[in-house]
C-alpha cells in the first residue's frame, strides 16, 4: 500500500520526514546525515526514551498530536515507516 492509498497527505509526510530527520540528529549527536531509509533500531539506536523524546519533539516542531497508542511494531522499523504513522495518526494540535 502506498501512502498515497493510505489516505496519507505526502507532502505532509515529507515535512514529518525532513523533520525527524533534523530532530534525530540533533537528539543523537550525529555530524552525519539522517535519511528516510535508515533503521531506528538497528542503524540509529533507537530507544524507548528517544522515540518519546522524538514524538514530544515532533508535536511542538509540527504543532500536531500524534495518536502513539496505535503505533505498532511494524512503525517504527525506519525513518520513513515512523514518518507515514505520523503523518496518518496526528491531528493539528
């Protein structure tokens, strides 16, 4: 299913995106560029207490509330899958 099928505003998407992508690095201190493809977990060293740090973060940058109650496992595999829950489970805050 595309984000497209989804019901999924891309251009809002990419926002999310481009904007975790900033957020991760600054919370991880990283010189080197996050991307959409990068793994959380594996790649980034993703952690309960970061993924609360990047959701918290997300909704001031965005002016959103994200609905993390129905995040599953398959969510939170990269950068992009993270970035398609939230653009499809946030509301404008």
């Amino acid at each position: 299913m595309t984000t497209q099928e989804a019901g999924v505003d891309n251009e809002f998407r990419q926002k999310v995106v481009d904007t975790m992508c900033t957020v991760l690095a600054n919370l991880l201190n990283r010189t080197d560029p996050v991307s959409e493809n990068m793994r959380l977990m594996e790649e980034l060293g993703m952690s309960s207490t970061l993924g609360l740090e990047l959701m918290l973060e997300l909704e001031e940058r965005l002016q959103i509330l994200i609905d993390v109650e129905r995040m599953g496992q398959g969510d939170t595999t990269t950068v992009g899958a993270m970035a398609s829950f939230v653009a499809s489970h946030s509301q404008p805050a």
